[in-house]
C-alpha cells in the first residue's frame, strides 16, 4: 500500500486532481488508486478512485477544503 502526499501548505478548495502515469511501460501498476483530501493529516476523504490502468487521470469533483491530498 505505497502512498504520496502533498501539502498545499494551507487549506484551499480542491476540485480536481490530475494523475499522470509513467510513460514507458507498467501502466497497471498504478491501480488501484484512491485519492484522498484531508484538513489536518489524519481525518481523510476518499474523493476518486480509479481500477483500471490509464495514462493520464483527470479526477475531478465538488469542491472541498483540504490541505493535503493523498494518492
């Protein structure tokens, strides 16, 4: 279960997210990916999940105040 998170250094309404996979082979490594949002780094909201391979992701949402995403 690897997992990356981004600090937006404050809270702002994030509406949407874009996931660009590696290029050169191995697409379906990357699923499942579940993208989270969180005010204060430890209550998370799923906001998107993706289950199948891609290349580019373009989640977007109804906006939410979050400072830090997680994929």
């Amino acid at each position: 279960s690897p997992w990356v998170s981004f600090d937006l250094d404050r809270v702002v309404d994030v509406r949407e997210v874009t996931v660009v996979n590696r290029g050169d082979c191995c697409d379906d490594r990357a699923v499942p990916m579940v993208v989270e949002v969180s005010e204060d780094n430890a209550a998370w909201r799923e906001v998107g999940r993706r289950t199948q391979a891609f290349r580019r992701w373009e989640l977007r949402f109804e906006p939410v105040a979050a400072r830090w995403v997680r994929l």
